[in-house]
C-alpha cells in the first residue's frame, strides 16, 4: 500500500495513527503541500479533490481522510476499528461525520487561516464557534464514555484527535474541555499511537 | 423506526429518499426548526448536536445524516446500498465525505445565508467556490460513470443529491455541470425515489 500524506497535514495524521495501531506494512509519498503539487496536475489524477491524503493498493485509488481510515480498518483491523452492523458502523460515521464537518470546516480552516492566512470559509471566530460545537458534543459524550463509539477505541478516535489536539492553533484552549483532555490521554496511551 | 426531521432540511431529505428506496416502514417527527425546537432541551437529548435529522430505533438514537443513511441502508438494504468490503465501503465513504464538507459546508451554508441571512461560515461566494470544488470532482467522476460509486446507486446518491439540487438556491447555476443534470435525472426516476 502506498499512502500520499503531507507532513503538516492533520488529515494524514489520522492515517498515520491507524497504519501505526495496526502496523500495516506501507510505503510513504510526500506530497509537497507547501509548493502546491497537491492543486498539481499529476496528484490531481490521484485525488481530483485536490487534497491529501490518499492511498493506492491493488491498483486502486482512495481519496479522502475518512474513506482511508475506512478502507485501512476493514481491510487490516476486521471488525474491532470498524463494525459492519448497522448499529455499529452508524454510531462509528456520526463521528466520523462530526469530524468531516464542525471539526474540519470549524477547527482546522480557522487553524489553517492562523497558521498560513488561508481563510477557505470565514473569519476565525466563524470557525472557532463552528468547531466549539463539535468540541462541546465530544465533551459530554466523553463525560459518560471512555471513547467515542461502542465503549472501545475505533477510527472514529483518529479522525476526531488530529485536528482537536490542534485547536489551540485556532487560538481555542482546550482547558475548558477536562474530558477530552482526558481523552486524548488515552489514545496517546494506545499501542502503535503516532506522534503529531 | 421514527425518524426527526425537518421539513425545509436537505439532510433530512437525504434519509426521505433512502426510506422511500428501500420502502421501510416508519414514523415522521417533525421538528419545528422555524421555532429552533433543534437546539431547544427536549431535541438536544436525542441530537447533542442540535441538528436534524436523527433516528432512533429499537431504542437506539443516530444523528447525523450521514450515520442514519448507513444505519437505514445497512439494516434494510443488504449490500446493495452500502457493501462491508474495504474497497466497496472506501469508495461510497469518498462520495458520504465530499457530501460532509465541501457540500454541507459549501453548497448548504451558502444557500442558508441566501434564505436566511445566517451566515455560518463565511461569505456567499467563500460558500459557492467551497462548493464547486464537490462540482467539479462530481462533474468529472459522472462523465465517466453513470453513478457516484461502485456503477450503482448506493447511499453516495442521497448523501449527495439534496445539496447539489439545492446549489441555484445558492446562486450557483447548473448548467455548466451537464453530467451532473443527466445524474439527477437518472436519480429521479430510481423506483421510490422522494420530491423534495
């Protein structure tokens, strides 16, 4: 398997967690953000989205974070990372989708336009108020529960992590967030956890 | 199966599609979203997020479109909507993402600024550029297939049907998509398939 990532990027670092968690054999592209060849015509025929990360195995092409994590969990984690029941696999995806949206457009676009005065959509109080919802739902959510799906560490830690631990580079503190400070604890704690 | 939903809500719409689809018997909620009742203490206990639409089934709540589409088609559709192999599951995952970000947070939250003056995230024309980039990736991948994933329907079409119907609400015209019109066509006459 080969695995397009970007150094500074927190949607690589999801799959950097789980092909370390399930210590899956893989050969890693660098992929120049900085220069752009991510915007650049022989990536695009990777990844038309533009976007790192992706992967190819078998011939096969999958872009996007989450449909990485998916294709990695099924494939090497059978059904611990990622159930096939209906009741599992859904309550896995609201977080996957929690981190798609509030996380990604809130989080990270806020964090990217204070790191690099990219603003993609709005101001940085617009996305420190978009992602503090995500936040506030992980935060309950992980007052009742040790993780945040099915009682047990599953994609949906990786996809949620990278771009949480990054908040306060959106200039949001986590203190206000003792669970998830907690949280995070834990998953640094698993078997295999990369570093940022 | 009772289903939340809202009646002006293209995620909602997404779950009355499938519902239709695949003919499952269930009971509508109507969430009075004019009055905000989605963020009010009752719906807050079913959705922490404070969205609609959600599902809740033999006792179990899901929320999120996303996550409920997978619950529906995971229970009611075999693996025809939604198959469990890496590869099958990774590339309708690609399709349920690009539906999370560029067009909920592109397409969606523009045309809700456009109707409604809450601006979420950034301006109309952050939300429309947002949004093209899930256009041109949709554009693309329709020139060369009939469907977004896996040449069949599966859930990839509801996920990301409603917003894309909706982009002229966002004042981005459709015409210069022409796959993408044959696509919604194709989609409209699916046996079940739900008006909006």
């Amino acid at each position: 398997m080969k695995a397009y990532l970007g150094t500074v990027s927190g949607n690589s670092y999801k799959l950097r967690i789980l092909l370390g968690l399930l210590k899956v054999p893989h050969e890693v592209v660098i992929i120049d953000l900085k220069n752009r060849e991510h915007k650049g015509a022989a990536f695009l025929k990777i990844n038309p989205r533009g976007e790192v990360p992706a992967i190819e195995d078998n011939g096969q092409v999958i872009w996007d974070s989450a449909a990485c994590l998916v294709y990695i969990a099924r494939k090497y984690g059978g059904e611990q990372w990622l159930p096939t029941d209906a009741a599992g696999l859904a309550e896995v995806m609201q977080w996957i989708a929690l981190a798609a949206t509030e996380i990604q457009c809130g989080l990270q676009y806020a964090r990217r336009g204070v790191l690099q005065g990219r603003w993609t959509l709005g101001s940085l109080e617009d996305g420190q108020n978009f992602g503090k919802v995500a936040l506030d739902v992980c935060e309950a959510q992980l007052g009742k529960h040790e993780w945040l799906a099915l009682d047990r560490p599953t994609i949906a830690e990786p996809a949620c992590f990278a771009y949480i631990e990054t908040a306060p580079e959106a200039k949001v503190a986590l203190e206000p967030y003792p669970n998830i400070l907690k949280w995070m604890e834990r998953c640094r704690k698993l078997p295999g956890w990369a570093a940022r």
